[in-house]
C-alpha cells in the first residue's frame, strides 16, 4: 500500500496531502487496510462483469474485420451454442475446484503462511517482481522525484499511443501487396 501511493507524494505542493488523504491518516493503519482489501476484492468482479458485457455486446453486433465489411453473415446465436458450452466448462472447472478445496485444502497452500508474521522483518520470499523492473530502472535512473515518476507515467501511457499511429484505411496487412 505505501510503494505505490507513495508516488503521489511527487505532486508538488499537494502531494503529502493526497497521500494522507487516501491513506485515511498519517500511516496506513487498519481502516486503510481495509479499504485496500475492498477494493482488491471487488475489482475482479467489476472486471468480469465489463468482459461478460463485451462478450455479449460482441456476439450482438459482431466485430470488426480487415476490409471494413459488416459481418453480418459471420454471426451465430449466442443461445444455445455458446451458452451450454460455457456452461459445461464452468460446472466442471467448479467441480475440480470444489474438490480440490473440499478434499484436501493444504495441497497448493505454501508452509511460509503458517509462519507467525513478524511486522519487523520482511519475509525472505518477498521479492521484486520481474514486471517491475522497467518501473524501478526508471526511478532510480532519474535523482529528481517528481522527474522519475513522470517519466514512469508517461513510459506508460506511451503505450496508448500505438492505435493511433495506424492510420490506414484498411485495418490489417492481409490485403496489402
């Protein structure tokens, strides 16, 4: 909770205020535990109901394809064809889970969580994550704060600039020479 809301402390000015605020307080504490866990929970949900959505959107109005042409004739019926195929690979799936989590719970859990937890110490399988490494060689390659956290924002939002830079009437290469 405090590595990435800690980056908004590079605010000038309204920094250490934005950090408080979303912390609920000085440090993180139990209500900002709390919130955190919320919102790490519900996330997930949000993001699969977005996806069911899309996917029924999607079966509605069909897609996009390389010429532009309406695909129309590409289109079949969501009910039944996939709705009984979904829902076989969703009831067995929840069957294996559910005999996995019934039959013998421990299998997959790891022994470092029946370790008492020690607030002091960080726990030697704690590790950066290899995803994060061009977020860290950002911020330790720029000294100033605030540079390093622009730099890893726009390194991001760079990636948004990709669509927009195909500009092309047709929307693949299969029809070009």
């Amino acid at each position: 909770a405090t590595v990435i809301t800690n980056l908004l402390s590079a605010v000038p000015y309204v920094g250490d205020a934005l950090v408080q605020w979303i912390w609920g307080g000085f440090s993180v504490d139990n209500a900002t535990l709390t919130r955190f866990f919320a919102f790490h929970f519900l996330l997930p949900f949000v993001v699969t109901a977005m996806m069911i959505l899309h996917l029924l959107f999607l079966h509605e109005t069909g897609s996009n394809n390389p010429i532009g042409l309406n695909s129309d004739a590409d289109k079949i019926p969501f009910h039944p064809y996939f709705i009984y195929k979904d829902l076989l690979g969703f009831v067995v799936m929840l069957l294996l889970l559910m005999t996995l989590a019934l039959f013998s719970p421990n299998l997959l859990g790891d022994p470092e969580n029946f370790t008492p937890a020690n607030p002091l110490v960080t726990p030697p399988h704690i590790k950066p994550e290899w995803y994060f490494l061009f977020a860290y060689a950002i911020l330790r390659s720029i000294p100033n704060k605030l540079g390093g956290v622009l730099a890893l924002l726009f390194s991001i939002l760079v990636l948004m600039l990709v669509p927009l830079l195909h500009t092309s009437k047709l929307r693949g290469l299969t029809f070009r020479p």
